[in-house]
C-alpha cells in the first residue's frame, strides 16, 4: 500500500508513474487526498476540543477549591457536551479513515524507474539469456505424453480424488518432485537463505499483509467456515513471520526459505498452453523472501536473480530472464524479474519464477518496520521475493528436453537426490 505521506506531498508523481502500468490513477488519488483533508481537520477540531477540556478541568478545580461549586457544577454540563461533541468527531473520523483506506489499498504499487512501459507480455524486456536448446530425436514428445509414456504423473487419478489440476506423482514421478524440493532447498541454505516451515493457510490480515487480498479473493481457495485461505504460495505465510515486527538496521537483509505447496484456484482456461503440468491448482514450491534494507533491496534482487539463474543453470535447462513491462507487471511489484525456459517438447518459453521487489508496498500493509542504532523513529522496509523455484513447469522442461529413445536422463545434479539417473 502506497503511503499517504508520498500520495500528499507527489501526488501528481504518483499519478504520471502509475500510468506506466496503464493504470488512471487520478480519481482514485484525489479521493484519497479529499479524505485525508477532511480527517486532518476532524482531528484538528478534536484536538482544539481536547485542549479547552484540559483548561475546563483546571478551571473546575479551582472553583471547587475556592467553594464556588454551583459554577463548577455548570462548567460540567459544558464539560459533558464538550465530550459528547468529541465523541461524535471520533466516529465520523474513524468512518472518513476507513473511506480513506479503502481507496488507498485499491492503488497498484509504483513501478520501479526501469520499468519500460508495456501492454503485455510481449513487451518484456529480455535481459540475458543462457544454456542450450536441445535438438531432439524424430518423434520426440511433449511431458503429458511422456508421463503416460513411463507412468509417472496420473491426472486421471487426481480428477478421480479431487478434479482437474491436482495430478498424482508416482513412483519416480514422485522421487523427482523430493529430489527437487530437496536440492531447492540445499542450495537455499547455501546462499544464506533460513529454512522454516509455515502453516499452508492463512488468515485475512496475513492475506492483506502481502496485498493477496482485497485484489486476489478469486484466485484462492477460501474456507468459509474458518475464514482462512488456502496459500497461493509462501511468501504469504513468510513474509506475514515480520507483520508488526521492528526489526534491528543491523540484521537486514533478513533472509528465509520455504518449501509448502501452492494452491491456485483460477488456474487457467483449456488449450495446449496450460495442459499437463503448464497449469495446476495444487502444485510445489520453494519460495525465497527477504526483509531488505530500502538502500541496498535492490542489491538484494539482484542476489535473488543470481539465485535463481544458478539453480537453471545447475539443471542443464535453457533459459531467459525476461524484466516485466509496466503492463505485465504485478499490482504488488515494484520490478519483477520473470525466469523462462524452453520446452523442447512444446517449442515455447515456460515461465518458472518471478522474483520482485515490492519496496515498502508490502511492509507498510504489515508495519514491518527496522530502526538504525541509536534512532528514535522507525523506518518501513522493503520486501522481496522469489520463486527458487516451482516444480511443475520445471519437472515438464526437464521430462521433455532430456528425453531420449531409451528414457529420460536426470541431470547430474539430481541423480544423488532422485537415486536415479534415468526415468525408463
């Protein structure tokens, strides 16, 4: 959530730069600032109140000091009118704040000064790209075909058990997903990243820290009768361990891991681009998330990048890393990253990680705050975070580009992990 201090003080920066999102912030913007006025003189009447009851109580004491009480006793009919009327302005203030907040959580996030402007997909910015595509045999096959091929991953059984997109691993289907998660994982650890394990559901403020909800309630699964929500991936929960927390300078960048699945209630349309493993309701992943220093969080993405790239390059996958567009760009984002690899198999890029910079964004809905040694006043910090990585379009990249007559060779990598070297 943007801050009413940067929206009073650059409101028409705030308006030109969300443009690059194509999004019309200016109504938005002025309600905003028609609300926070109407608030700030609410207060400012209240507090003139408060001020004359102050000296009416130093008053009353005086007179019932010098036995003048039929005086005191009017001066507290006055008193009591005086609060009644301080009541009131209390109320309607607490209602024009919640207007005001209301507004502001409906405006996107700033876009970083790199972010080109864009409509879509198409123009992303690619900003480096690396391995080799492979060539493949005569009658090579996308993933859905391999894993009926080697029975590996059943989706008839997952329609059976629960309905479409939430595929059944199986035997190596499923020594490949643990061979995944755990090098993931290992390889967090030795970048610096904390592993913790955080609960799979959430409640609503933990949904609103990380600007899930209000923009996203279609996209998660909602457990009406707890009012929890199922979590679309665990920079929620992770991010959420920092809500009302105020954190040392010294500590920052603060750095965790976590490996949960993934639940995603609007998982697409029909078609070959999200068929077998492209999209899926439920589906694993390893999430990084750091709490960053506002000086130095893009040092920060720019380790996560690194992160991330290597883990690609580790695999064997071809790869490109693609910088979003304004218009592709989250509502939350301030820059994001995507990671996209070939698919042999299918000939196009899958996307397989985003790794973003949310600045204060996410840190103002959650008062995530840090103080510098010897402050008085606490800053908001930036948050950050990355896919490192998810699986599902991973596994169909890797089923498909190493595919050969005789089987699929794992990677070197995660032949230890898998206790296999090849999927016959």
């Amino acid at each position: 959530m943007l801050t009413i201090n940067l929206i009073r003080e650059q409101s028409s920066f705030v308006i030109e730069r969300l443009k690059i999102k194509n999004f019309d912030a200016a109504e938005i913007v002025q309600n905003v600032l028609d609300l926070d006025r109407r608030r700030r003189e609410l207060q400012a009447e209240s507090d003139s109140i408060q001020a004359e009851l102050n000296t009416l109580s130093r008053e009353i004491g005086a007179m019932m000091k010098a036995g003048r009480r039929d005086e005191a006793d009017a001066a507290r009919q006055g008193v009591v009118a005086m609060k009644e009327k301080q009541k009131q302005l209390s109320e309607t203030m607490e209602v024009v704040s919640d207007e005001m907040q209301t507004e502001l959580v409906r405006l996107p996030n700033l876009p970083h000064a790199l972010v080109a402007p864009g409509k879509s997909a198409d123009d992303n910015v690619v900003v480096r790209s690396g391995g080799t595509i492979p060539h493949l045999y005569e009658g090579a096959l996308p993933h859905w075909d391999l894993i009926r091929k080697y029975d590996i991953i059943d989706f008839d059984l997952g329609v059976k058990i629960t309905g479409a997109g939430f595929p059944v691993y199986k035997g190596k289907g499923a020594r490949l997903q643990r061979a995944l998660i755990n090098f993931f994982l290992d390889e967090g650890e030795k970048a610096g990243y904390r592993e913790v394990e955080p609960p799979i559901v959430v409640n609503e403020e933990s949904g609103f820290g990380t600007g899930n909800l209000p923009d996203k309630e279609g996209q998660m699964y909602h457990i009406g009768i707890d009012n929890l929500y199922l979590i679309p991936t665990a920079e929620v929960p992770v991010t959420n361990i920092y809500r009302d927390v105020i954190l040392d300078a010294a500590v920052l960048p603060v750095k965790n891991m976590a490996y949960t699945p993934c639940f995603r209630r609007e998982a697409g349309s029909w078609g070959a681009h999200v068929r077998g493993l492209n999209r899926l309701h439920q589906f694993d992943k390893v999430e990084i998330v750091q709490i960053a220093h506002p000086e130095k969080s893009y040092e920060s993405l720019d380790e996560m990048v690194s992160h991330v790239e290597s883990l690609l390059v580790k695999l064997e996958l071809p790869y490109r890393i693609v910088r979003l567009c304004g218009g592709d760009l989250s509502f939350t984002s301030a820059m994001t990253y995507d990671f996209e690899v070939w698919s042999v198999g299918q000939q196009r890029w899958l996307e397989v990680s985003s790794t973003s910079n949310f600045e204060t964004f996410q840190a103002n809905r959650l008062r995530c705050r840090f103080r510098e040694k010897g402050a008085r006043q606490t800053t908001l910090c930036h948050t950050l975070n990355g896919s490192a990585l998810a699986l599902p379009r991973i596994v169909a990249a890797l089923l498909e580009n190493n595919q050969t007559p005789d089987g699929i060779k794992i990677p070197s990598v995660l032949a230890p992990y898998a206790g296999f070297g090849m999927i016959s």
